[in-house]
C-alpha cells in the first residue's frame, strides 16, 4: 500500500471512503479528495479562487466530517467544487485551503454527496504514528 492515498469500497446505497497518510491533516485531505473524486473528475479544472476555511473540531473524526460538509455545502451553496485540497494543521483544528472551480466546469462522474454520516466516521492513528480515516457519505 502507498505512503498515502485514498479509496472508494462498495457500501449499500451510499459512498465509503477510506484514506492513510502519515500525519492527522495529510489523511484528512486524502479523504477529502477521495469524496471528490467519487463523484467528479477535477483534473482539468482552472480554479477561479482560493478559499481558506479554519475548521476546528473535538476529535480528528470530527474534522473530517466538518472538513468534508464544508465541502458539500460550497458546491450546493456557490456551485463551486475544489481542484485541488490542501489541509495545514493548526494548534485547534486544521485550515482548509482549496482551489475552487465553477462546477460547470467539471465532469460530474457520478452521485453528488448529500451528507456526511456519523455512523462508522473513524480519523485515527496507530500505534506506529500513522493515520488512517473512514466515512460513509450519504448520496
């Protein structure tokens, strides 16, 4: 397995993302572009902007939810989907930082994510240091 990366699994009726890297915010941003990926092909996409959104959070899995929401709701509300992520640690939380290109954009490739859920949410590391992190995206 790579040093870091992300995936989609077969889960009934909604989307599950699974994620590794070696540190809290890199698997956060790993889970975050396998959401995009699992709907829309950004490879193309000029970014028009870049937006940068403090989340702050109790718990890693936490983050990531609000991180991924976060991402959801700037496609439904603004119509524009990230290009490119990047997530930078912070002593509270993490700052989000995308590159944002209009939605008309870009190829949507499948299902556009609803919601994230918190049954099976999971951001964390083992006992080596690394990160791992698992969501179910409602579609």
């Amino acid at each position: 397995m790579a040093a870091q990366g992300h995936r989609t699994v077969p889960h009934t009726a909604d989307l599950r993302i699974e994620a590794w890297a070696g540190s809290r915010h890199v698997c956060i941003a790993e889970a975050l572009r396998g959401l995009i990926s699992s709907f829309a092909d950004v490879s193309g996409a000029l970014p028009s902007r870049i937006l940068e959104r403090p989340i702050t959070a109790g718990s890693a899995a936490d983050l990531l939810a609000s991180a991924a929401d976060e991402i959801i709701y700037i496609l439904d509300a603004y119509g524009e989907i990230p290009a490119s992520v990047q997530v930078q640690p912070t002593d509270s939380g993490v700052i989000l930082v995308l590159a944002l290109a209009r939605a008309e954009a870009v190829e949507f490739t499948g299902a556009v994510p609803k919601a994230v859920s918190f049954h099976g949410l999971s951001c964390q590391s083992d006992t080596a240091g690394r990160w791992s992190a698992s969501m179910t995206v409602d579609v």
